[in-house]
C-alpha cells in the first residue's frame, strides 16, 4: 500500500514549524524556561532531598507531581536534563495530538490550525504544562465524535485532575443519548475519585485543597482583562502605580482604583459561574425535556447534540472562565488551542452554522495567540517596567484583551441557539457521527 501523501505535507510542516519554534526559544526567547526550572526545582527537592508533599508546588493539583515524575525520572537528576525531557515530552505530545486531527483527509483544516495556533503562541507551548491539559480536552472531544465515551470521560477528569478548569467541561458533553451520557459521567467521576483518593493518601486534605487557596488569594495580574483599565492609567501617571511579583509568583499590578478592579473583577468571576451554570441547566433541559416534567423522566432526545455542538459549548465554556478571571498567564490562551482544533475537525458540512463560526473563532484564536507571544516574552520587560517606554506593549495588551472580550462574545451570540437546540441548521446526532467513523 503506498503511504498518504497528504499526511506528509502536514507532518512536514509540523517538522517544519517545530524547528522554527524551537529556534525562537534558542535564540529569541530564552526568558521562558524559568517554570521548568522552578518545576525541577521544586521536584529536586522532593524526591532527591526529603521536602515534603504539602511544601512541594501547593499551587498544583497533586497529580500534577506523578506527571512531574517522568521528567525527572529521564533527567539524570539535572536542570538541563529535566527541560531536555520536559521539551521532548511536550512534542511529543504535541505531534500525536497533530496526528489524531488527522482523520482521513477530513482533519485539513484542523490539523493546519493546529501546527499554526502552537508556531502562533511560541515555545511557551512546551514550557509550561498548560498544552497537556489543552490536548487532553481536545482528545476527549475527538474520543466522544468516535464514540469512545469511556475514553472522553477518563481524558477530561485527567485534565482537570491537572489543572481543575477541563472538570468544568463534564457538563457540555450531555448529547440527550441516555447510554453514551450514562458511560462518559461514570468514567469521569470514576477516574475523579480515584485521582482524589490517591491525592489525599498521598498528600493529605491539606494538600489536596491548596490550589483553591492559592487561586484565591491571588491580586490582579497585569495581564488579566480587568487590569487593563490600571495599565493603560500607569502610561500617563506611571509614579502612582508599581508592578511586582508578587509572592503568588505572578506580576500584579497595584495602584490607584486597583482595589476597585480587583472587587470587579471577583464579583464577575462568580457571575461567570453563574452564567455558565444557568448554561449548563439550559443545555440539560434542551437535551432532556421530559426531566423537568412530571414526574421527571430521562428520555432520549430525537436530536441529541452533536460532538459540534458540544465542542462550541467547551469553547463558550473556556472563554467566559477566560474573560471573567482577576489573573491571565499567557500559557492560559493554550487552553483555547486543541479545542478550537478539535471543533474544526468535528464541524462539517452537515453543519453549517457551527462551521462557519469554528473557522471564524479559529482565525481569531490565532490573531491572539500571536499577539500574546508578542506581549510574552517579547515586551515583557517593559511592559512590567523592566525596560523604559511601556506605551507599545501596554496598548497591544489592551488590543489582545479587547479581542478575547470579542472572541467570547461572538462565540456565545452563536452558540444561544445551539444551546436552545433551535434548528440554525441540518446536523447528525452523536450517534450517527460515531457510526461513520
């Protein structure tokens, strides 16, 4: 049998755009190593000098140490040998995901964003741990369009066993299909509790809930949309406000009106989850009409949603927590990419509506995926104030936030019908999809 020509061109340019990322860290943006560093850091002195599981990365999810383990396992218990194997396993997960988009020809599109959307962002890609649990949340949407339930269910608890934010997605995946729902919740609450279990056998209560502290003591990070207003005020009153690192390990700003923003800020992150919630009651009740009858019962839908369907309810899902939030890192904006790739690969022509609106937010994911490289690590400095003359990187940041508020807007103005399951268009249920596949 002759290989697929059409899988090389991609897997050329994957090769291709991979060394142009790996160039730009080399000799470009060497700043950005300094979380592997710190993760070697931190795991050096656990495993190698006796630091205990609660002073070890209490910002972290527990889980977030076993993975943290294969690294140094290959490193030869050096910083140098750690990163190696650190960027090496990111890549490696990085071209099996670009791999898994491409499905029989129909992945083009997909598997194009994809290998632009990590060149888009940078080496952050493979510096931080932000691209597992991204591809983790793609796969599973992959998974579900396959019909591998089980399988999604296991990816999205694993995610959110990393980085909590994919255990929010749980809710999106309900089709109205009674036997695929009934698989993917049990699996995920099953590998859930198994991972719980496991982190407190290992690091105790204490340790178990320490992200949740940490995320909520945390101030307002420069990057985060609603420190903007106090950002673009430092450009014309520049003695009244100071940025700092402060001891969450994050730049924030403080100033003038800071307190204010902040309080803004954390009331709309619960009016965020409210939102999202009321979204998540809509969607069940679209999927199950008859379960807020009398008495409530739990019938099949005559058109369960589609994996479409279900990856631009992710995307809704993603952006509002995004948006809402008092912090942004730039590796956040990963979170966005395999998802938005997924969708692209799951939205055809059956379903034009969601279509057009994946390739729409594509272009724009894109458009902010690059200007956050440019932001970071590119003018950092003075965007923090390390370098004089603030004025470019300040008004880019504004633009990119700007663009995340349109993003997110958009994304949700086109999916309210979906999310009514109004008929915006002809679409193949769950189970017809995961048939032809």
């Amino acid at each position: 049998m002759k290989p697929d020509r059409r899988l090389w061109l991609p897997l050329l340019g994957w090769a291709i755009s991979r060394a142009v990322v790996i160039g730009l860290w080399l000799f470009a943006e060497q700043v950005l190593p300094g979380d592997v560093g710190y993760y070697f850091d931190r795991m050096h002195r656990y495993l190698a000098l006796g630091a205990s599981v609660a002073q070890t990365m209490p910002e972290y999810p527990t889980p977030v140490l076993w993975l943290l383990m294969v690294p140094y396992a290959l490193s030869g218990q050096t910083a140098q040998g750690f990163l190696i194997a650190f960027v090496a396993l990111m890549m490696a997960l990085d071209l099996t995901f670009t791999v898994l988009l491409w499905q029989r020809g129909r992945g083009q599109a997909a598997v194009w964003f994809w290998i632009g959307f990590v060149v888009a962002i940078g080496p952050i890609a493979y510096l931080r741990l932000d691209l597992v649990t991204s591809v983790a949340v793609g796969a599973a949407l992959v998974a579900l369009s396959r019909g591998a339930d089980r399988i999604s269910g296991v990816l999205l608890a694993l995610g959110a066993g990393l980085k909590l934010w994919p255990g929010t997605l749980w809710p999106t995946t309900v089709s109205g299909t009674r036997r695929r729902d009934h698989l993917v919740t049990i699996s995920f609450f099953t590998t859930g509790v198994v991972l719980v279990v496991a982190a407190l056998v290992h690091g105790g209560f204490g340790r178990l809930i320490s992200p949740l502290g940490w995320q909520s003591g945390r101030g307002l990070q420069v990057e985060s949309i609603w420190a903007t207003p106090a950002m673009i005020a430092r450009l014309f009153a520049p003695q009244d406000y100071q940025v700092e690192f402060s001891r969450w390990q994050a730049f924030e700003v403080f100033g003038p009106g800071v307190a204010q923003w902040l309080a803004v800020s954390s009331a709309l992150t619960y009016v965020g989850y409210l939102v999202i919630v009321a979204a998540y009651v809509l969607w069940f009740r679209s999927r199950y009409p008859e379960s807020f009858g009398r008495p409530p019962r739990l019938v099949n839908a005559t058109q369960p949603a589609t994996p479409a369907a279900i990856g631009l309810f992710m995307v809704v899902v993603i952006t509002i927590t995004l948006i809402t939030n008092k912090t942004f890192s730039p590796q956040y904006l990963i979170w966005l990419g395999a998802t938005v790739a997924a969708l692209l690969l799951l939205a055809g022509p059956q379903e034009p509506w969601i279509k057009r609106t994946a390739r729409v937010a594509a272009y724009q994911v894109l458009v902010l995926a690059f200007a956050t490289q440019l932001i970071y690590p590119i003018w950092y400095d003075p965007l923090i104030g390390y370098q004089p003359d603030p004025a470019f990187a300040t008004v880019l940041l504004a633009l990119r936030n700007l663009g995340l508020v349109v993003l997110g807007g958009w994304v949700f103005v086109r999916f309210w019908p979906v999310l009514l399951n109004r008929p915006v268009a002809s679409a193949k249920p769950v189970s017809a999809v995961s048939a032809g596949l």
